[in-house]
C-alpha cells in the first residue's frame, strides 16, 4: 500500500475526567461532571494531524455513535469526509479497544 494514496488513522476513547478535579476521596464520590475526550491521530500523505474531539456527559454519552461522530469530523477537517472524487483511495484505522 503506497503511502500517498492512503490515509492512516488512529483513535482511542482515553480515560474519562471529572470537572471539576478533586483531590480530596470524598468529593471524588459526589457528583460530577464528567468530559469525555477521544484522541484521533490523522496521517494523510506527508502531513500527521493529531486531534482531540471533547464533550461532556450533559452533551452526549461515550457510545459508538459519538465515537463515529468524531471520526466524520477529523475526515471533515482533513477534506476528506465529503469530497471523494479528491480523497485517497484508501482509509486506514486502528483502535486500540476504543469504547464504542
């Protein structure tokens, strides 16, 4: 597979965070509003675009549909989601167990 006719992409669903970030045990266990972050690596012929898509649980859940969500966007911002009489022929993807 030549490198200039395929675009390579990486993502994973990291660790969810609370906000605000307490220290203190107690807290921790009080609610809280949690960000959820999926972290998309783009390599696209010679350039490498690296990409975080965050959102909150009041937003949205962390389940496939967010997750495919994000994905569409880095295409988007590559120019690759909508115009494929330009894109590559070919797409790459790797997760490491992303939820979703």
């Amino acid at each position: 597979m030549d490198r200039e006719e395929a675009i390579y992409l990486t993502f994973d669903m990291q660790k969810t965070l609370p906000l605000p970030k307490l220290s203190v045990g107690e807290a921790f266990y009080l609610r809280q509003l949690w960000l959820h972050n999926v972290g998309v690596h783009m390599i696209k012929q010679t350039a490498e675009l690296p990409m975080f898509h965050i959102w909150t649980e009041n937003e949205a859940k962390r389940g496939p549909n967010e997750v495919c969500s994000a994905l569409f966007a880095s295409l988007n911002v590559a120019d690759v989601g909508t115009d494929f009489s330009n894109s590559p022929s070919k797409l790459v993807t790797w997760s490491d167990s992303c939820a979703g």
